[in-house]
C-alpha cells in the first residue's frame, strides 16, 4: 500500500471521527439546554410524572423536621427526591458521618428558606431516611428545594443561599458536592412557574349577610350545612375526608373568629388542592345556596355578580377541563405533591 493511500485513510479515519465526536457534541448540548428549561419528564413536554429517584424514602419530612424544629403544617408523604419540580444538591461524605455530628452542622449552616426545603439522607448501611438520628452513621444527603410554588418561581439569590450553605457543609464533613448550574435551576424554576400558573384556579362564591349576624347563629347554620373542621379549615368534605371547598368567616378561620357576629362568609373551590370533580361548581354553589337561604343572605360570585343557576354546568365542564389538564402534566388533583407546588 503505498504512501498516499495510506494518508487518505488516515484523513478518512479522522474525518468520520470528527463528525462523530461533533454530533455527539451536538446532541450533549441540546440534551442540557432542554434540559435546563424545561423538567425531565415521561408525559407532558413540560411537567408529567417526575424523574424517579434511585432509591425510595420512606414518608416525610421538611429540612425543619429533622433539626428538630417545630412545623405547623401538617407533614405530607415524600417518597423521593421530585426532580420535575425540586433542584437537588448531593454531599457525598469521604467517610460515614455520624448523625449528632451531622445534626450540628446542618444547624449552623442551613438557615431557612422561601421556599419548602426537604431532606434526604443514606445511612452507611445503605438506607434511605429523611430524619438524622444522632447515633447513627451517614454517606451521602441531598437537599431538595423546591422550584415553584404560588408565590413565584426559586430565583437565583434563593439558590445561591443555598449552594453556599451546601459548600460550608461539604467544606466541614470532608464532602463532595453535586448540583446543578444556577442558570439551569433558575430556567426550570420559570417554565414550572408559568405553566403551572396556566393550570391554576380558585373559585369563590360570598354569602353577604343582611347585616351584622350574631356569630352563633351563623356558625350553627355553617355546621348544619354539612361544614366540619379540617385541621385549622372549615371544609365540605369529599367521601374520602379531604376538602371540596372551605369557608371563611368575614375572611377569617373560625379560631380567628372573636367578634360576636359576622357580616359575610367566603367559599372557596382551590381546583389542584381538591379532588376532581364532575360537578366541582355545582356542588358547591348549592351548598351555597342552601346556606344563603338559611341565613335570608344573598349569594354572589368573587366579581360581586349574582349566581345563577342555569350558569352551573358550563362552569363545571370549564373546572373539569383544569382537573384533566393537571392530571396529564403529573399533578394528581388533591394529592401532596399537587399540595407543594400550588400552596
């Protein structure tokens, strides 16, 4: 073979090796930038079901939870890191750190966030936790902030915070740390934002009373309308004991309530914090009703206009819609991972 045959499949050979290593380039860099905007799921281009974690957690708990601090809202099942709606940051120990340890540095370092921070760790038995327990031994923690919520998306001051503490903690227990860019987490946080924003609703109705109306005498006709206590709400229960829609008392939780009468009443239908319902509207406008003629009060809607009952199933077929909607993007109506991100 001679020498310029020899050159030509060299050239050839780094030719094609170059196109190879280009394309595959290509795809590295579209596969980050979709990515960076939009989360990683198996349904819906924007949201669906999440990324699953490798390993399952067993139920709950916020950041608060193990440091030992108090939480007043009720703690909800996790089973795993949510990737479609949390940014995570790994700390992997160089040797198993022990847990009273562990507890120590999480309170110096991790101060609180705006949005809800949860915990994960591995025990250097290989179990999966979401509590510290000063005699056992770690290998690894994540911590999962959340990317949005009702009070906007995860901004990048929010994750800068957080990355610091994650570096000062890695920095004391000898750890390496994983995460994602800052501008990756800030993009994904905007397109969770704007669409769930698309999916979101609350439905009011107000019963204005004919004028101040002695508190008993309403709250009586509140229970005798079906209303009971959920936890610190009053809610119309569902058959599965979770709330269709709640009620407020001159825009007041009724343990707030320490005037001797009341002046209007709002119902609230909250669709991704409910379960779905065919006839979500209608139900509550004839509880409504009911109530209103009880207590000789007139029934408006959130525009201050009267509520007519021939309006009922067009606004339940437009509800349902969102129910579906929310179902297809991964966000089960009334469940806990639906409670995190529209709360």
């Amino acid at each position: 073979m001679s020498d310029l045959q020899i050159g030509l499949i060299v050239a050839g050979v780094v030719v094609i090796g170059g196109l190879l290593a280009f394309n595959w380039w290509q795809d590295k860099r579209i596969r980050q930038h979709m990515q960076a905007h939009l989360p990683d799921t198996d349904d819906d281009p924007l949201m669906g079901s999440a990324l699953q974690a490798t390993t399952k957690q067993e139920p709950t708990v916020r950041i608060a939870d193990s440091l030992g601090e108090h939480v007043t809202e009720p703690v909800v099942p996790a089973d795993e890191v949510d990737a479609a709606c949390e940014a995570v940051i790994d700390l992997h120990f160089a040797t198993p750190v022990a847990g009273q340890q562990l507890l120590a540095v999480l309170r110096d370092y991790l101060r609180p966030t705006s949005k809800p921070l949860r915990f994960f760790a591995t025990t250097d038995q290989h179990q999966p936790t979401t509590s510290v327990h000063p005699e056992q031994q770690y290998s690894d923690i994540q911590l999962a902030i959340l990317l949005a919520n009702r009070q906007g998306p995860l901004t990048a001051i929010d994750w800068s915070r957080l990355w610091a503490a994650a570096q000062s903690i890695a920095e004391h227990l000898d750890a390496t740390l994983e995460g994602p860019e800052q501008d990756a987490v800030v993009a994904q946080a905007e397109a969770l934002d704007n669409y769930c924003a698309s999916i979101d609703a609350q439905v009011g109705l107000q019963i204005v009373l004919q004028g101040p109306t002695p508190s008993a005498q309403v709250m009586h006709a509140v229970t005798e309308a079906g209303f009971l206590p959920y936890g610190r709400q009053t809610a119309w229960l569902a058959d599965s004991g979770v709330p269709r829609f709640t009620l407020l008392f001159d825009g007041k939780r009724a343990d707030e309530v320490h005037s001797a009468s009341i002046r209007h009443l709002d119902l609230l239908l909250d669709v991704p914090n409910t379960p779905a319902d065919t006839e979500a509207f209608s139900r509550m406008a004839s509880v409504a009703r009911g109530l209103a003629a009880d207590l000789q009060a007139e029934l408006i809607d959130d525009s201050g206009r009267p509520v007519h009952e021939h309006n009922d199933a067009v606004l339940d077929e437009q509800l349902y819609e969102l129910y579906q909607q929310l179902e297809r993007a991964g966000f089960t109506p009334g469940d806990a991972r639906t409670a995190r991100v529209f709360a």
